[in-house]
C-alpha cells in the first residue's frame, strides 16, 4: 500500500525474501510514473483491494499518522498486515517484531528487545538490547538506540541519531537528523542537536 520512495524500498525487501512474492502497488491518490519507477504494477486504488486477488498487505508509507491511518483502517476491513523483513537483517530470536512492520536491510535487533505493530527500522539502524518500540513508530536510517530505550507509540527518530542508554522517548515525539539524546524526550516534543535539546 503506496507508491512514493518507501515504497519502493518495501519492493526491493519483499523481491530479496524468499517466502514473499510483491503482486504489485496499491494507492489512493497513486503517484505519476510509480508502476514503472517501481518495476511492478499498479494495481488500482484502495477500493479496488477487495477485488485483487492476495494473502496481506504491507503499508509502505513513511508518515506514522498516515501510516497509522491506513493500517487502522485495512485491519478494520479485514485485511491481514504482513511484515517486510530484509534477509540481511540480524534480529536475535529473542526479539519481537509486530505485525505489519518494515525492518530495512542492514538493520540489527538486540536480544530481549520489542517493535510494535506497522512500526519501521530503516536501513542500516540498531535497536539494541531490551529497547521496547510501540506501534507506529519509525526508526531512520542510521539510527543507533543503545540498550534500554523507550520509544512511544507513533514517534520518530531522525537519520543518523544516537539515543543513550535507559532514556524514553515519548509517544509521538520527533527526534532530528543527527541528534544525541542523553536524556528522556517528552511526549509530543522535538529535539535536535548534540546534545539534543527541545525545538524552540
């Protein structure tokens, strides 16, 4: 479900899985030249879904609250949220993962440790040791969560940013681009530089 740049990250982990075979794009309002950039085709609109012959669905959009929005109401209708997982991730089997998530290529995930439903791990990421993600949230490439970390439902944390050890970051906060979190992120706020420090 989508057509933008996300999703033709999702084609290319679903097309590296060897228990996946991608039918092809999904979208309301589908971008212009989709079905060729993404080398599949598209299949119609969101209405059309019921009619297309499938197993599940993966929503390959970026925005959490789009996201969020979309997986509510495909889970509403009946549809069954699958998960995206590149074969060069690393995820300890002690881990768990959601349903409907997208875990990149190049990501590691610590022993111990929880992502919730139709969350993403972006390429190249670490979510170490016993972090706890809630649902929704997106973890950009580059991201390095130190062991411990909290992250609330519908957050998002920026490329390139680094979390300590123990901090919580709070349901639908913003960390930026390349920030160091040394310690807890209020619910809602946005912080950016090193250390990170709220947005004014």
């Amino acid at each position: 479900m989508g057509s933008g740049g996300h999703a033709l990250v999702v084609a290319d982990i679903l097309a590296a899985s060897p228990d996946a075979v991608p039918l092809g794009f999904i979208d309301r309002e589908p971008r212009p030249g989709a079905a060729e950039d993404l080398g599949l085709p598209l299949l119609g609109s969101e209405e059309d879904l019921p009619a297309i012959p499938h197993d599940a669905v993966v929503v390959a959009i970026g925005d959490n609250r789009v996201r969020m929005a979309v997986a509510d109401r495909l889970v509403a209708g009946g549809e069954t949220l699958a998960s995206a997982i590149h074969p060069s991730a690393v995820i300890s089997p002690t881990a768990s993962i959601g349903p409907g998530c997208v875990v990149c290529a190049g990501v590691v995930v610590g022993p111990g440790a929880t992502v919730g439903r139709n969350s993403i791990l972006n390429t190249g990421c670490t979510v170490d040791h016993h972090c706890a993600l809630g649902e929704h949230v997106h973890i950009a490439p580059g991201v390095n969560l130190a062991g411990g970390v909290t992250v609330g439902h519908g957050a998002f944390v920026g490329i390139g940013a680094s979390v300590i050890p123990g901090v919580t970051i709070g349901e639908w906060a913003v960390v930026g681009a390349g920030a160091a979190v040394i310690r807890d992120v209020g619910a809602g706020r946005s912080v950016v530089g090193v250390p990170a420090r709220e947005r004014t």
